[in-house]
C-alpha cells in the first residue's frame, strides 16, 4: 500500500468522525472460558488460545503466558501503526523486525514479597530497520509511532478498569 491508498482508504472515515465525533467511539471486547486445571482459553480472531500460569510460576510452558500476550499485543499494534506512519510520510522500509520485552518479579504476583510489585516494571520496544530513511525522518518515524499506538499509549497512562464478579443462574 502507497500513501495515496492509504489517504483514500482513510479519507471517508477521517470525515464521518469529524462530522460524527460518536461515530469514533467503538468497543472493543476479549472474551476467555475458565479451562481445566489453571487455564483460561481465549478467543480471537485466529482461533482459541489457552493461557496458564508462566513456568516462572509454576507453568509447564506448554500454555501462552498473558504476560507474553500482552507484549504481544503491543509489538503487533506498535509495528503495524509503525508500518501505517511510514507509509503515510512516505518513507520506505524493505524489512523490519519490532521486539517487545519487559521486566517482571514474579514475587509480587506469586506473593512471596508484599513489596515487589504486581505486574511489569519496565517495558522496551525496540525496532530494526532496513531502510535508508535519514535520522530525522526515523526520529519522526517513531515519535509518531510512539503517539498514534493504541497499545503503547493505554501501557503509558493507564485508563480507568474495573474489575467484578456477577452470579451466572
């Protein structure tokens, strides 16, 4: 896809949103099934996935850690928004690879340690470039990326949650 596909692809929904600012607001939505042992499966789009506990855990590493999946989701919408910027300025990548990794203490999950925290204590996105863009043009490359990723920017300022239980009859 060229910029002037993408503009035209984009070009009707940019309006509708502008004219319709409600119109731009959607849900999206992740459903998983209580498995046996400790599982949950997940659906989506390319089939079920079981997640379990990670081997650091107690796991056997033969289910996905949501921990993994997590990075998962932002290495996918961090390279695809990266893909979406870089053919909008037009600039030309022939290769990339984009790694997302981060550090866990798995003590505050398993409640070893009270202190150690639950959850990711740094997260790093890195991305590997073959393309002769100038280091201006990456610099904008990423800014931009780092703006427009829906995964990257919800990780950066946490968005309100809830959680709850309900009765099923």
């Amino acid at each position: 896809m060229n910029a002037d596909e993408l503009k035209a692809l984009q070009a009707p929904l940019k309006s509708r949103y502008r004219e319709t600012p409600d119109a731009a607001l959607i849900t999206l939505g992740a459903e998983g099934e209580l498995g046996e042992g400790l599982a949950c499966r997940v659906a989506t789009v390319k089939g079920l996935v079981e997640a379990g506990l990670h081997p650091a855990t107690g796991g056997t590493g033969t289910q996905a850690c949501s921990g993994d999946m997590l990075l998962e989701a932002l290495a996918a919408c961090a390279g695809v928004t990266l893909k979406a910027v870089a053919t909008a300025l037009q600039i030309p990548i022939r290769s990339g690879r984009v790694r997302a990794e981060g550090d866990l203490d798995v003590r505050g999950t398993l409640g070893v340690d009270k202190e150690a925290p639950v959850g990711f204590r740094a997260i790093r996105l890195t991305f590997a470039l073959d393309t002769d863009a100038s280091q201006a043009q990456l610099e904008r490359l990423l800014a931009l990326t780092e703006r427009y990723c829906v995964v990257l920017q919800s990780l950066r300022a946490p968005v309100p949650t809830e959680a709850r239980i309900v009765r099923t009859v």
